[in-house]
C-alpha cells in the first residue's frame, strides 16, 4: 500500500527533505558542520518528523522542525511492482521492432538517459567498484601462493585488471558529476534570510503542462494527482452536437472507470495523466501524442467507436503504450520519489544491490553485443552446428566466462533470474545481429546522406542457396574529401531484365530514405541487361527519374574482357593457356604430383617459388599469377614430369605426364610464354589499380592512356621483338629444343595448290621470326584497339569533367562549365560563370602557393577541400568527380564476403540476416567504431527485458 505524506501544495519546495537538511543546518554551528559527514535523512512513518541520522551507533542530532502543515493534500504512493512475464516470448526474445531500430540510441542516449538516472546508479557502481577491487586481492593472493610466479602473466592480469577498475571510476565520477548538477539545477538553495523563490510548480491543467518536466516537478504532480475537475456542467463540442443525439459533452463518471483520466479545462480535452508525464521511453515507440500533449475531445466515440468497436477510453488504456508509461511510473515511484527510499536503511541497501546487479547486467550484455560484432566482422559462423551449445557464439562466452568475473556470476546466477534468462539462444542472438547490422547501415545512409551526391554501382551473382543476388553500393566523398564505396544493400534479384533491374535498384535506394534526386552517376558491368542502351537498366533508370544519369561503364569488367578477346586473337597463345589450365589440373588433382613437384622445387633451389594458378574464368588479371608461377618453376615442373613418366605405376599418369612434357618442350609453348608474361603484367597492373577505392574516374582514364602507349611502343619495336624472340631461341636450345626444327615441324608452310596460284614458287614465304611477330601482333592490336575505344567512350562521357578540372589543362571555356554543371544534382546547380571564375582564381592559387605543378586531379581535389572556405564551387567540383565510379569492383569484393558468410551450411539463413551481417563483414571501419554501450542502452529501448540493465548517460 505504501507510505503516506503530508506535503505542502501551494508553493511546494522542489524537494523538502533537502530544504529540511537546511533548515536544521543552520541551527547547527559551524565547527560540528565542518566535523560531521553530510548525513542521510530519515524519518518515523507514524510522527511525519524528519530526523538526520549518519548511522546506527552515532548520536542522534537535534530534530529538524516539521514542514509546514495547513493546506496539505495526502497522497498514497504505489507500491514498487516489477513487469510480468512477456507473453509469447521464446528464449528469451521477441521480434524486434523495426520503428524502435530506425532510431535506438540519439533519443535513447539524449533523453531517457538523464530522465532515469538517480543516486541510487551511483551507489550500485561504486558496490561494483567495489566487487572489482576483491578480485585484485586474488591477483595478489596468487601471486604470493604461486610456487612459480610468472612476471608476464602477473603484469598482463595487471594491466587487464587495473584496466576494468579505471574504466568503472572514471564512469561513477563522470556519473555522479552529472547526477549532481542535475540534482543543484533542481533544487533552489537558500540564503541567509531563506527568502529565494521556490521554483515554479508546473500548472495543474494537463492543456497548459510543460512537456520537459524534471523529477522535483513529476513528484509534485503525482501527489496532487490527475486534475479531474468537478463541473456542474461541462463545455458542448458544437461540432459533435450538429450531428444529433450523440456524446457531445465530457462526462465525469469516466474519472471514476478510469482513475488516470484528466480533463483540461483550457483544451476542453481529455487527456491520460500517466502518459503525460512518462509519455516516452522503452515501449513508447508507437504512442499517440494526443493522449499526452494535445488532448482527445471526440466525445462521442469515447465509449464506442461503432458497432462491436471499443471506444477510445478502453482501447488506450488498455494499449501497449500505456502499459508501458504504467511501468516507467511504478519504476519512478520506486527509486525517484518513494519517501521510505530515503527512510529506510533496509530499502536502501536493497536499491543499491540492485542497481550493483544491473551494473553486472550491462557489463554482460556489452560482452555479448561484443562478441557478436567480432563474429560479424570476421563473418564467422554463430552456431554453425545442430545444438546451439556447440555453436561458436555460444563457445566463445563460455571461453570468456572462465576469465571474465561479470559472465562467470552471471552463468552462476542463472537459476536466480526470472525464466533464468541467458541471452545466448538463437533468437537472441539475431536480435544482437539485427541491432548491430542496422546501425552499421544506418551509419553508411548517414554518410551518403551527408556527402549531397552519390553514386550507385550494381551487380548480380548467384549464392550457395542458387538465389541471385543484387549488391547495390554507393560511392560518394566523404567529410574529410575522401571518395567512400559502401555496400547499401543485398536482396534477391528476381527479374533479370532491365526493367525489373532498375525497380530492384530504385526499391534499394528508397528503402534507406536515399534522395534519388542527388544520384549523379552509375556503373554496372557490360552485360546486356545492365549497359544496354535501350533496355538496360542504365536506361530504365534513367526514364524512371526522367533525367539524364551518366553511365559510367565498369573499367576493370572491360579490362578483362579485352585480354580475353585479345589473347583469342592468336592461335599460339591460346594454346598456350590450355596447356596452363592442364599443367594445374594435372597438379593439383593428386597430392603425390604435388609432392613430385615441391621436392623437385626445394631441388632446383628456385627462390620464391609461386604455386600453379587455376585460371580464372572472371578474372583474367590471374592468368598472370598463372604464367609467373609456371616460368619461375618451368625445369622443377620439367623434371617433376620426367620423374612421373617414369617411375609412376598408374597408366593415366605416365599417359597425361608425357603429354605434358612434350607440349610444354615445344618452341610455341617456350616462345608464347617469355612474350606473354611481360604483355600480362603490364595490362595486370592497369586493372589491379582500377579496382582501387580512392581512384577517380580521370585518372584512370590517364593510367589507361599510359597503358596503351605502353602497349604500342612494344608494338611497334621490332627490334625487341625480335631479340625476344632470339633470347627464346637460346633457352630452348638450353633444354635441348631445336627451334627451327620445331617450327617447322608444327608450322611448315604448304605451298598453295594451282589451281588457287598458276606460280606456287612466288608465293610470300615466311620464317620463325615473321610467324611469331604476326601472332604477338594480333594480340596487341587487338588490345590497343580494344582499349582505345574503351577510353574514348569514357573519355566522352567524362569530358566536361576533364576540360575543366585537370589540372594540367588550361582554364576552359564557359560552355564546358555549363556542361558540367548539368553533372550536378538538380537543386545544386552551381552559375556556370561564377565556377568559371572561381576556378581560375583558384588555378593561380596553384600556380603561386605550389612549386611544383599539380597535375594530378586527386592532388588538386585534396587542395580545393583544404581551401573549400575560399573555393567552395570548385571543391563541389571536385567532389562530383570524386564520386563519378570507375568500377563496381565494391560489388565484385561483396560477392567474395558473400561466399564466406553464407557456406553451404548456413544456406538457409534468411535475407535480412545475411544482409545485415554482410555488411558488417564489408564495412569492417564502421563496424569497429560501433560503441557496445550505447548500442546495450538502445537494446534495453527494444522493449521491456526480463533482465534490466543500469542506464549510462
């Protein structure tokens, strides 16, 4: 039931037990002040007297006089209740609310923190300080009992243990500094002549209440209690009465079916005096504000809402929301304004274990938001096996809890708690994955969001469960002047045509609130269904926005495909890389051959030796790996085949060994392979620096420019060529090879029939050097052709961007910067004529400040973010090239994080958990800068936890 009160009304103190202590302070002199500990007030339920007591065998001080009796009202505080059980709760947890997701810890953290904490949460702290400082007793104890003491082991324990003691004093101090500024700013002092103002009592009419209200001022209103005016007769809603006979008044009966119903007289409205003082907080998500802030006056559907309808009063009374504000009121009451709190020692001890064993709660909740976010990053399976206590989660807690006191008290009380709750069943652990992986993607829409442009990259492949899946990322510059590529999403593609493409990508962006008006750019790869030009999704989208979007076709998705079709080009060099593949299935479909082949490698003392590639049927940039290898190995895989044609007992092997031997000895093969490792690195490097995160779409276009120069200066050096050529030559005859022999064996050039040429004998004859420079050069001009048409499209839709912002170009004219303002998002346009002008202004800047000339476009966009105060126009400028895609090589390392976190044994994960934990495992930086105690307040926000958790301002 309870304790009662007599408490002044009119012109009530803020807090009366302090304002006793003042009282009596003033009576007491000044050397016994100084000597005596601030004490603790305590009082006699039947007298209403407050005394002041600092223990049970200290004398007992004079008594405070009595707070002023006339004019009291009496209220009854209720008695502390705790949550029932949730129904339907299995293991543990519920599903979580996506709203309460969307926006867990800056209302969390801002507003509920300050509201729920109390002194009581410093005590707790310091009870667990306490608890803490006995475990370095062990260490101590340890260390003087240990027959052999480890100076190591004993310094780390320090350090670790010394560690955990700082963290928990830094946050009591910092706790209970703000708990005690928060107590000064609501408490009035008095002055000599005790004549300061109290401070203002909130009003009465819940129309005119204040909606931020501190504790003093709740206390105040809950012993008043909810304004529930007595009127003869109430005011009419004239628009209700024009209807007919129907409620058109308030009618005062309601107060008594509904005790925590007020009216507000100035509103004329009904309002929910629980809601209105605790109206949010955990399980507060979805409440109507109308019941706490603005007042329901529909009369006539207060008890009825229609035919087999509850009426409003029934249905927010008995809502969710209201229970909730029920629960945070009985939880006030309890620790904030329950005067036996402060009465009782009992009590009192109670309050602070409690909030000691909440302290431990949190600690344990953050080690479990720990582990889950290591095992996220790391993409490492959770349970990954039939019993949930043999999965990776679960062992790795059990690992950390014989080390870790807090897990292991916790592990050892489990019996104690409601349900005997632990937090490590599968639903709790999609709940600890949900409540990262959103915030980790609420982080990157945050990022992009601030940037004001971006860029979307897209592409598709099939997953382990034969689902094919849609990667979307964005590229955009960050606040620092760095170009960023996030994964935004991962859902199941299921229409592979342009048109369902574009819904999907524009379904992605919509889903995180993306402003489609600030996409600038977008790249795909060169399939039809993505680059077409008529029905591609680069196209669709497009139409769907009605505006132009640039596409930026994928650079290293290009590079590729040009080798490929460049090294079919030749017959000789095709072969070449048949005999590859075979030399590496050979290999590595035997584990004697492959110890054949490292014994031989250790024999010929080869350094470094590299292991056979298998060739990438996506990645060409391996097929140099592949050739390296070979070459550097070629007599150890020589030897190792002599070795398996001779001494080897299984017929397939000497079979498949001997032919082998004699493709990889032929002069084709010999010839091909010096020729092709110098052309593959060159092109290997110019793609490997494609795929590059902070590379900008202009100079790659000048890296694939340098390329190609490359490429035709080996071309056209005939004299290389030929010494290359020579050079094979003398290594075949090294290993015993005849060259021209050889040659003319494989190549010996028929003469023409005559009834195709009348003189056969004046047919164009051709030798060992003209056969392999015609090869060799069908290949490069395949590859120079190739690539410079790949440049000069790129080079068309960028130009805009490189007339006017490399710079090592001369400040062009007006249309081009008109042309490049139509880049910008349409709402951040910049005056063509005003970017021109600042950007030769800023071209001196260059040309004066720095000595060196600037003729790299990364170096100048790093000075124009430097200086974006003076050149705001050219660093937008800057920034939308920095966001222009080169490649969607984001989407291509997402598919390799996809194979290693959905494996065949965990292909039936669900879409929203493998996206959420793929993108922690691709966004590790953000990832690793998720707080575990914030992200442990917006947990216990989700909704009402059978375990509490201390709350951490």
């Amino acid at each position: 039931t309870g304790k009662s009160i007599s408490y002044k009304v009119a012109g009530a103190p803020a807090n009366p037990f302090i304002l006793a202590a003042q009282i009596h302070s003033q009576k007491v002199s000044q050397t016994k002040k100084d000597s005596q500990s601030v004490s603790i007030l305590e009082t006699s339920s039947s007298s209403g007297n407050v005394e002041n007591k600092t223990g049970e065998n200290d004398p007992q001080p004079d008594k405070v006089q009595n707070l002023p009796p006339p004019d009291t009202v009496e209220f009854e505080f209720m008695s502390s209740t705790t949550p029932g059980s949730e129904s339907n709760e299995s293991h543990e947890a519920q599903e979580v609310e996506s709203d309460t997701l969307e926006n867990e810890t800056e209302e969390t953290e801002e507003n509920q923190d300050d509201k729920n904490m109390t002194w009581f949460q410093c005590a707790g702290l310091l009870q667990y300080l306490k608890s803490q400082l006995r475990n370095v007793e062990g260490i101590i104890d340890e260390v003087e009992t240990a027959d052999n003491a480890n100076q190591e082991y004993f310094l780390n324990k320090v350090i670790e243990t010394v560690g955990q003691v700082e963290e928990t004093a830094s946050q009591l101090l910092r706790i209970s500094f703000q708990f005690l500024e928060k107590v000064e700013k609501e408490n009035m002092t008095l002055d000599d002549s005790n004549q300061k103002a109290f401070p203002t009592m909130p009003s009465l009419d819940p129309g005119l209440r204040s909606k931020h209200l501190t504790d003093s001022q709740k206390t105040y209103l809950i012993q008043i209690g909810p304004n529930q005016p007595n009127l003869q007769v109430y005011p009419s809603n004239s628009s209700i009465a024009k209807e007919g006979h129907k409620q058109s008044r308030f009618n005062p009966s309601w107060f008594k079916e509904y005790p925590h119903l007020e009216y507000s007289l100035s509103k004329d409205a009904a309002f929910c005096f629980v809601c209105s003082l605790f109206g949010s907080g955990p399980g507060m998500e979805k409440a109507e504000n109308v019941w706490s802030t603005e007042g329901v006056c529909t009369w006539h559907k207060f008890k009825s809402c229609g035919k087999a309808k509850r009426g409003k009063l029934a249905t927010h009374f008995s809502s969710a929301s209201h229970k909730s504000a029920m629960f945070a009121y009985a939880n006030f009451v309890k620790t904030c304004g329950h005067v036996d709190v402060l009465l009782s020692k009992t009590k009192r001890h109670a309050l602070i274990q409690e909030e000691e064993d909440l302290v431990r709660n949190r600690k344990v909740v953050e080690i479990l938001l720990d582990i889950t976010k290591t095992l996220g990053r790391q993409g490492i399976a959770f349970r990954g096996h039939g019993d949930d206590k043999e999965g990776n989660f679960h062992q790795i807690v059990m690992l950390m809890a014989r080390y870790c006191p807090d897990l292991k008290f916790w592990f050892s009380t489990t019996r104690m708690r409601p349900y005997r709750v632990t937090y490590l069943s599968p639903q709790s652990q999609n709940e600890f994955i949900e409540l990262i992986g959103r915030q980790v993607q609420k982080r990157v829409t945050k990022e992009i969001k601030e940037a004001g442009m971006y860029s979307v990259m897209a592409d598709t492949t099939p997953d382990v469960s034969h689902k094919d899946r849609l990667a979307v990322a964005c590229r955009y510059v960050d606040a620092n002047g760095q170009p960023r590529e996030r994964l935004m999403s991962l859902t199941e593609a299921k229409d592979k045509t342009g048109e369902g493409g574009a819904d999907e990508i524009i379904e992605a962006l919509n889903k995180h609130e993306m402003n489609l008006n600030e996409l600038c750019f977008q790249s795909y790869d060169y399939t039809a269904s993505m680059s077409g030009r008529f029905n591609g999704v680069q196209k669709k989208i497009q139409d769907k926005l009605g505006r132009r979007i640039p596409y930026m076709p994928c650079l290293a998705h290009r590079s590729n495909t040009v080798i490929e079709h460049s090294c079919e080009a030749s017959a000789v060099i095709k072969e070449l890389f048949n005999v590859l593949e075979e030399l590496y299935v050979f290999f590595t479909s035997s584990t004697k051959r492959v110890s054949c082949l490292q014994e031989s490698i250790i024999g010929a003392a080869v350094d470094n030796p590299l292991q056979l590639r298998n060739l990438s049927k996506t990645r060409w940039v391996v097929r140099a790996e592949s050739i390296k290898a070979v070459w550097s190995t070629y007599e150890a895989i020589l030897e190792s085949l002599a070795i398996l044609q001779e001494r080897s007992k299984d017929i397939k092997t000497k079979t498949a060994a001997s032919g082998l031997l004699t493709k990889i000895t032929r002069f084709d093969f010999i010839m091909c392979i010096m020729f092709m490792k110098n052309i593959m690195y060159k092109t290997k490097r110019m793609t490997e620096v494609l795929q590059k995160e902070d590379l900008n779409i202009i100079d790659a276009i000048t890296i694939m420019e340098s390329t190609i120069k490359s490429l035709e200066y080996v071309n056209n050096d005939i004299d290389a060529m030929n010494a290359e050529i020579q050079a094979a030559v003398i290594f075949a005859e090294h290993l015993g090879v005849d060259a021209q022999t050889d040659f003319q064996r494989h190549h010996r050039h028929r003469k023409p029939p005559a009834r195709i040429d009348e003189n056969p004998s004046n047919a164009v004859s051709f030798n060992l050097e003209s056969f392999y420079r015609k090869e060799f050069k069908a290949v490069l001009d395949t590859q120079i052709s190739t690539y410079k048409e790949v440049n000069n499209n790129s080079k068309e839709t960028t130009k805009p961007l490189i007339d006017t912002l490399h710079p090592g170009k001369d400040v062009a004219p007006l249309e081009s910067f008109k042309d490049l303002t139509e880049y910008f998002p349409r709402d951040q346009r910049p005056d063509p004529e005003a970017l021109m002008s600042e950007m030769e202004v800023f071209r001196s800047h260059l040309t004066d400040h720095y000595h060196t000339n600037v003729q790299d476009i990364s170096d100048a966009a790093r000075i124009a973010e430097k200086q974006k105060s003076v050149f705001p126009l050219v660093n937008k400028a800057y920034r939308l090239a920095l966001t222009a895609p080169v490649t969607v090589a984001k989407d291509e390392r997402t598919f390799s994080k996809l194979k290693l976190v959905k494996t065949l044994c965990r292909s039936t994960m669900n879409d929203e958990r493998l996206e959420e934990l793929l993108i922690m495992a691709c966004e590790k930086d953000i990832t690793d800068e998720i707080s575990v105690v914030k992200m442990a307040t917006a947990w216990a926000a989700l909704k009402r936890r059978r375990v509490q958790i201390s709350i951490v301002p």
